[in-house]
C-alpha cells in the first residue's frame, strides 16, 4: 500500500514534541530520557529483566526501584485510586484514561471472582468520570486458559469442567451487564489463537444481548493475523443480520513469537502475516471497511503506528466525519507514543490512554512485556528515545 493518504495531506503532526511532552516537568522528562535510552538496547533489557526475575525469585528487596523506573513510566498505579492523579494530568490533556487491571498469572477460581469483581469496580469508576471513556478485560482474567482451549478444540467437558464454564459465562454476562447498565463501553481484549475462537463467540452472544441501541460490548480484531479482516467484515455482516452493533477494536496483535513457534511445533499453518507490510495493508483496510459502515460499526483504533493514525484522520476527513465523532476513538498504552495521543487530543480527536494497574508483583509480567516490546518494535524505543531527546534540546536543557 502507497504510504500515501487518502487526501494526499498529513492531518495531524506527530513531530510537535511541544505537545508530546507538555504534561512533563523537565526532571521528568529528564527521567524519561535516561529509562528509554536503556530500553533502547536489546542486550540492558535482557540482562535486566533476568535479574529483576531472579531478585523477586529470591525475595530480594527491589520493589521501589521498579516502582520508580518502569513501573511508574507504565502504570497509573497499585489501586484505582492510586489512579486518580494519572487519569486527571490525561483528563487535563483532554485525553481519556481506559483502566487496565493488568494482573496475570492467576489460575484459580477465588482469583477469577476476584478480578471480575475489580473489573466491575473499573465499570463504576467510568460510570462516575467523564475522562473514562472505556473499561477492558481479558477473558482469561475471568476464565481458565486451559479450559477455554478444550472448548475450543471441541473436546468432552468433565463435569466439574462444565460447571467451571458455566461460572465463566456468568462472569462475562455480569460484566457486560453492568457496562451496559452503567452506559459504558467495554473492550473485550484478544487473546492466543488457540482460544480466541472461543472468546470470539463468546463476545457475540454479549453484543447480540447488549448492543442493540448503541456498540457497548467491542471484541478486539488483531490484524496481524490472515483471517482477520474477513472475519470483522463476516462480523459485521451477522450483526447486521441479527439486529445489533458492532463493536470493534483494532490492534496489529500481541503474540507473533508464540504463535509462529506453537505452529512451527505443532506444524499446523502459521495464522500470522508473513510480512508486516501485509499485516498493515490488513489493518488500514479494516480502516476503511469501518469508517465506510460506520453508521454500524464504532471502533477504537489501538496503535502505536503512526501511519495508521494518519490514514484513519485523513479518510474521515475524505467522508465527512466529524473528528470527535464518538464512534471513533484512537488509544496508545501509558508511556508510550505521547506524540500520537497529545496531537492527536489537541486537533480534535478521542484519544485515550490505556493506564495499567495492580500490585507490582502482580502485573510484573505486564511491565517486563513492555520493555521487551519496546526493544523488539523495529525503532518503537529509538522513536521514543529520539522524541524525548528532540524535546530536551528544545527546552534547551541537557539529558542529564
């Protein structure tokens, strides 16, 4: 695809770090700086999250060093309303905060009741600010992985099994019951292959309950993947055919290495794009399938590509949609690509953050994530590097 937009003009300019950064103070930028020219070599995040593993493996006390460096960088907070402050410095910004209770490894069920009850307490904080404009899970915060994989792969169900299941729908209903109930829409979040099937399906049944005047419910399309865009366009035919919204998130996806590996050792066909060309053409493409059936269809572009962000403002300037059309929503995770979501707040647009929470121990896995991702983007963390050191030289004060 032409790395051109659809009007052949830049809406938006990513380059005005003035914007980026305005919320940071000079020490914190400073900070900034000196966090991602470390994460901007591969071989510094190895060796630290190995030892960060190994020090919390042996109850070493560096806790408040990670609360200090990436923790604050990434997340909002331990509570909700350890939040507060982040969500009202994004609110100040005209930026919206999505609370993302980013607790993992949990695989029983007292710990399944649990998070339910906190996404709920997501629900009601949402319902309550006018700066939330979202709340999000992830099905196997709710559910066991393993257990959806069996029902996925079709297999019998033992009756404790079946019973386990039954609690999971409960919990899905329940939450998407009181977004409903509270008027707040809520991101479905995608998952491994092997269990997205089941997560798709799931998803559905709750828009079909819950979608009926407005897109409430938005199960998450990861575009990296072959089948995806004719699965959003078979999506949306159903719910046209059944009456109801859709809603839709639109990510290029989490997972590449798992998935290419799980195919590799179970030689089955890789679900996953062999280039990341045709992973972007994908994604641009449901772009335009949306916008083009947007009396239907309300979606959250979820991305750090910077292009995407372009074509998605130029092709709704090309159909005269209105930039603060509610429909439409952009969102970068906390941390990263202030650069996008600052301009794009300040020409008009809805943006939100994802803002993370929970326990540091907790939602370590999530944070370790972060770096390794920011070092494996090809030039994710020397675009943020270069962004913030561009800043520092504008304010005309050093990097140290």
């Amino acid at each position: 695809m032409a790395e051109s937009s659809p009007t052949n003009q830049i809406p938006v300019f990513f380059e005005d770090t003035s914007v980026a950064f305005a919320s940071k103070s000079d020490a914190k930028l400073r900070k900034t700086y000196w966090l991602f020219s470390l994460m901007n070599q591969a071989r510094v995040v190895n060796l630290g999250t190995f030892f960060i593993k190994l020090a919390l493996k042996l109850n070493l006390p560096i806790k408040n060093l990670i609360r200090v460096t990436i923790f604050e960088q990434f997340c909002g907070g331990e509570t909700i309303s350890e939040c507060n402050q982040t969500i009202a410095e994004l609110g100040n910004s005209g930026i919206g905060t999505i609370l993302d209770y980013s607790v993992e490894g949990e695989d029983d069920e007292s710990s399944f009741d649990a998070t339910a009850a906190e996404i709920l307490k997501t629900i009601d904080k949402a319902a309550n600010s006018k700066t939330i404009p979202f709340s999000v899970f992830k099905v196997t915060g709710i559910a066991s992985a393993d257990l959806l994989e069996k029902i996925q792969r079709k297999d019998p169900l033992t009756d404790q099994e079946e019973a386990a299941y039954v609690k999971v729908q409960q919990r899905l209903e329940n939450l998407c019951a009181r977004a409903h109930e509270m008027n707040v829409r809520i991101f479905v979040d995608a998952e491994e292959s092997w269990i997205q099937g089941i997560i798709d399906d799931l998803t559905y049944q709750m828009m079909q309950k819950f979608n009926r005047e407005k897109a409430i419910v938005y199960n998450t399309y990861q575009l990296y993947r072959h089948e995806t865009l004719e699965a959003l366009k078979s999506a949306y035919l159903t719910a046209r055919q059944k009456g109801y919204l859709l809603g839709g998130k639109l990510v290029r996806g989490a997972y590449m290495e798992k998935e290419r590996l799980r195919a590799r050792e179970n030689e089955y066909f890789n679900p996953i794009h062999a280039s990341k060309q045709a992973t972007d053409e994908d994604y641009n493409l449901a772009i335009d399938f949306c916008l083009e059936h947007i009396e239907y269809i309300s979606i959250c572009l979820g991305t750090h590509n910077e292009y995407s962000s372009q074509y998605c403002a130029a092709k709704m300037k090309k159909l005269g949609i209105e930039k603060n059309d509610n429909r439409i929503w952009f969102a970068q995770l906390l941390g990263m690509s202030d650069n996008i979501s600052f301009n794009l707040s300040k020409a008009g647009y809805n943006v939100a953050k994802y803002v993370p929470y929970g326990p540091i121990d907790a939602v370590l896995p999530y944070l370790i994530r972060r770096a390794e991702e920011n070092t494996s983007i090809a030039g994710q963390s020397s675009r943020e590097y270069l962004l913030v050191k561009s800043e520092l030289k504008r304010r005309g004060i050093g990097s140290l």
